[in-house]
C-alpha cells in the first residue's frame, strides 16, 4: 500500500482508547425476523463497504505513528457468536460481523469509532441484506464522515485549567474491579417516559435516578456517583461524524432508605440539562480532550503514556459506580420499515472508569438495558427489578446471563 | 532499598522529566508549588517511579504526595 493512501486525519479522536487498559471491543446484535442468511449477509456487507470508504481501513502504528489506511483484505462474514479479535483476527479491519440463527453480531474497536459512529454503517448492512433476503429497495448512498474537529482551535477557545493541589486530594470512587458478568434488563419504553412526565424530568434523568436507587441497596453504599457521555456533534459543528465524537459528565446523589425517585429526579434533572447545553459541552470536550492531547504529546513509551492517562481520569473524577450511555435507537435512519425486520437489539460495552457500565437502547417500545458489571456480589437483576417496579415502571425482564 | 538510593532516583526523574536541578529540591519541597511541577508532570513521575521500581501505585495513593518526602516515605516503605 503506498504510504500516500496514508492519513492521520481521524486518529487524534481514537488516541485516547491507546490509553486504555484493555482493548475496548463493543458489539451490537441485532435478531432479525427469520435465520440469518451469512452469504446474503456477505453480499450486503460488501456492497455497504464499497459506499463507506471510512471504514474499509486498517491501523497501522509505527514507532510512536499511527495511520489509517485502505484494507485492500476481503471483509468476512464470519459464522458464530463468539466475538474475535479486533483486528488480529478480522483481516485488519476495526469492526467485525457474525452470524448465528436470527442474529447479527457487529463488534468494532471503539478507536475508529463510537456508537453514533457504527449506526449508519449497521443500519445499512441491514438494509442491504433486507433488500436481498426480502425485497426492499433500500437505496445504498455513500456514508461520509465529517471532516476531523480542530482539536487545537478547541483548546485555545476553551483553555484546559490546570489540576491544583485539592484536584489531586479529593476522594474519588473506588471501582469494584472483578470478573465482568453481564445482566439484561428490559423495560416498556412507555412506562418510563411516564415516570419522568410525572415527574418533570428527562426520560434520562428518571432512567439514571431509578439505577441509583437500585444500586444503593446493591453496592451497599448511600452516595452514588455516576457518570453519563453526551454526543457533541452538533455543538462541535461536526454532524456527521462517524469518529469519537462525545464528552463526558459525572454527577453523585445522595440516597437513603425511604428515598424516591420524586425525591432526587428534580436535582438531577437540573444538573443533567446544565451539562447539555452546547456550550457547557463543548467545554468539557475541550477539557478532556486537551488531557488526552498532553498525554499524546508526551515524548515517553507508550506503556507510561497509558498509566498517566489512567491516573489522569481517575483525579479528574471520571471513575464512577456505573456509566449510563442511552443511545436510543441504534438504527440510523430508524425507518418504519427497518424496523419491522428487527425483533430485538442487544448492545454491549465494556465499562472502564465505572463498576459497571449500562447501556439502554431503545427499540420497537422497548427499551434494553444491558450491563457489564465486574462488582462482586450477587443479586443485581432483583435489584433493579424491585426498583423498577417500585416506581411502577413495566419490567419484561431482568435477568443474570452470566451465572 | 536505602533511602539515599530512592532519594537518588527520584532525583534523576525529576530532572527527566521536568527539568528540575536536583540541588533545587529538599525532601520538604512541595511538588506543585516549590518544584512548579503540573499534575501530568507529577503523574509522569509517578509513572517513571512505577518502572524503576517495578511496582503498582494505587491511584488512591496520589492525595498523599504532597512533597518529595512524601515519594521518598512511600517508596522506602513499599519498594523492595
């Protein structure tokens, strides 16, 4: 491959999952109406790819260099459920899709993308089968990314402030950091969005407030932090970008034992809205950012830049009991017609920084929370059963995946 | 590990790192405010430390260094 097809435009806004401890693989599964038919499937893969450009790449590090560039590797539809990895065991490419029975299983590698980032490619991969396995007549338009965000003229417009002395004091949450077991959770769409009109709140902030009063009982403890990602697109002035694009909010509540959610919903409603407006989260993305950017610049192995990165995040406050990212429908464009061939929607990430990491979708009336816990102790579907339905929200299902 | 030796690499992490002649630093230096260092000046220390002396510093540990005393006291307790 010649080293002019060589760009680092869309690296800058992945470098922070070089910092992780662990590769942060994701995965989507989505169960369509009827068994999955995997050489349909590889038809509709390919033909997606060749009108999406942006993620028929590989990564290619060089000393302390990295690059995208084009994979010119067959792009496999490869049989099963067990998730590969990424991208040691995909032909190099970030993303992965599978198949078993009824279900589609998209895994990806958050550094080239988030999850805004992946619908549009999903939602076409799906569409393109629809029109082979069903008939539909889907049109297969190019999917173009934004171009990168102008980290540099971010940090000048926003300075970063300096952590001071009680910055590097305070207390911050201590992480339950075991052996991650998922729980699945699945509530009516409509009972929660009752909840919160009654209660004048977000659907989010009512959503939030019910797993803070699930987990004070659960993790034992009265203060509850938690922390939330707000989608930053548009106040960046970048709409379509299909890179990391987010910024990230923490908050605590304080619960005790007759605590409702009327109770604390109203607060953190108020501080939820404060954090999205557009110029508050510009702000924080500038602010996270720019420590990503410093980490980056850091003339050290990359061994040191990582361990920085985490003691970094963990003064910061980013640490947190759970992380709640909503999603909503992870189709884009989520047309009535998609949808029909879609039974159900599963999205798993790994948490880093939190206890656990719960991840609601919302599809077809119904929204799913899946969770990846690494706290130790048993119980946590009960929990948010009992919660749930203490405040009279619908639950189909809470259920343990992982004995 | 004598406490001179720890002394000693901390000193020449310092330097490394953040450009500090080790003749402008006590044990009673405070690492903010007499070294001037920033928190990703002290972390990158940190980091440093974690390598030279091939252990794991839990990050609850970080509120505690406060001066170059502080560092010195940790290691000479916990570094083998």
């Amino acid at each position: 491959m010649e080293q002019a097809q060589r760009s680092a435009e869309y690296i800058f806004q992945g470098t922070m999952y070089f910092f992780r401890r662990e590769k942060i693989l994701c995965r989507y599964q989505f169960a369509l109406k009827d068994a999955v038919d995997p050489a349909l499937l590889q038809r509709a893969l390919d033909a997606a790819l060749s009108a999406a450009p942006y993620y028929r790449v590989q990564l290619v590090q060089e000393k302390r260099e990295a690059f995208l560039e084009p994979n010119p590797n067959p792009c496999l539809v490869y049989a099963g459920s067990a998730q590969r990895s990424i991208p040691e065991e995909t032909n190099g490419y970030l993303f992965s899709v599978s198949c078993e029975g009824d279900t589609v299983y998209f895994d990806w590698y958050h550094f080239l993308m988030d999850g805004r980032g992946v619908s549009p490619f999903l939602t076409r991969i799906l569409e393109l089968y629809c029109n082979l396995r069903y008939g539909t007549a889907f049109a297969n338009t190019p999917i173009v990314s934004s171009p990168a965000y102008d980290i540099e003229a971010m940090m000048a417009k926003y300075p970063a402030t300096e952590a001071s002395e009680s910055t590097l004091q305070r207390d911050v949450v201590q992480t339950w950091e075991c052996k991650m077991r998922r729980t699945r959770v699945r509530l009516t769409k409509q009972s929660l969005v009752d909840k919160a009109v009654a209660n004048g709140v977000k659907p989010f902030t009512a959503l939030a407030g019910l797993l803070c009063l699930a987990l004070r009982g659960y993790l034992g403890k009265d203060d509850i932090q938690y922390s939330y990602s707000a989608d930053t697109r548009k106040a960046a002035g970048v709409p379509d970008a299909l890179y990391n694009c987010v910024c990230s909010f923490q908050h605590s509540v304080k619960l005790g034992d007759g605590t409702r959610l009327a109770d604390i919903a109203p607060e953190m409603d108020a501080a939820v809205r404060r954090t999205l407006q557009p110029e508050a989260m510009l702000r924080q993305m500038a602010q996270q950012m720019s420590w990503v950017y410093k980490v980056d610049q850091q003339k050290a192995p990359l061994r040191i830049k990582q361990r920085v990165f985490q003691m970094g995040e963990y003064i910061s406050g980013v640490p947190a009991d759970f992380w709640l990212s909503y999603l909503g429908n992870p189709l884009l464009p989520a047309t009535p017609e998609i949808q029909t061939y879609t039974k159900d929607f599963n999205v798993w990430v790994p948490p880093d920084g939190g206890s656990m990491g719960v991840e609601a979708s919302s599809l077809n009336g119904v929204i799913t929370l899946c969770i990846e816990n690494k706290a130790e102790m048993s119980g946590l579907a009960a929990s948010l059963r009992t919660a749930f339905a203490k405040e009279g929200i619908a639950v189909l299902e809470a259920v343990e995946l992982d004995t | 590990m004598e406490r001179a030796e720890i002394i000693s690499q901390i000193l020449a992490i310092l330097e490394d790192v953040a450009e500090v002649s080790p003749e402008d630093v006590s044990e009673s230096s405070v690492l903010m405010d007499d070294l001037d260092l920033s928190s990703m000046e002290i972390l990158t220390i940190v980091a440093d430390l974690e390598e030279t002396f091939g252990l794991r510093i839990p990050e609850k540990e970080l509120r505690n260094f406060v001066t170059m005393g502080d560092l010195v006291d940790y290691l000479a307790a916990n570094a083998g």
